[in-house]
C-alpha cells in the first residue's frame, strides 16, 4: 500500500468535508452537485485504474478520523453559516 497516495486522498476528502460543513445550507445543494460528485468519480476512477482501492480505503478512514478531530476541537463551536460575511461599507454608511 502506498500511504502518500492515502495522504493526498486524505487531504482531499478532508477539504472536501470542510467545504460541505462550511457553506450555506441554501446553496449547499448547488455546491454538492458541482464539487464533491465529480471529485468522488474522479477518485473512483483513480482507484479502479491503479487499483488503489486500500489507498482509497485507507484515505478515507484518515479524512474521516480528521474531520471528526476538527468537529470535536473547533466545529462545535463555530456558528452555523448563515449569510455571506462580507460587507461593503461605503463613506456614507455609519459604523
């Protein structure tokens, strides 16, 4: 089993993870649909064409183990994201 192949597939899911955790539940739909579907048939077929399944395997287990290590440690505590935080604050606008 090659690990730096479970590494990087780790590192995908894991941002993969924080991504879908992180946006808004209203656009998460969207989201779901133009990122982690062509990422997971991307890495299906990374999988069946160096039959990396143990890789994939293990990738995942290393994703999951991190983002529930970051959920227990940081996730609780962050609010829910509702809104877009950014605000344009011009010269007429008061603080």
């Amino acid at each position: 089993m090659n690990w730096q192949s479970a590494i990087v597939v780790a590192a995908i899911f894991v941002a993969l993870g924080l991504l879908l955790l992180r946006v808004e539940p209203r656009v998460r739909r969207r989201i779901a649909v133009l990122v982690p579907i062509p990422l997971a048939i991307l890495i299906y077929r990374w999988a069946a064409y160096r039959r990396a399944w143990w890789e994939l395997v293990a990738g995942l287990g290393l994703a999951a183990a991190a983002l529930g290590l970051w959920w227990a440690l940081i996730g609780r505590r962050l609010p829910p994201p509702t809104e877009p935080a950014i605000h344009v604050w011009s010269k007429d606008d008061e603080p």
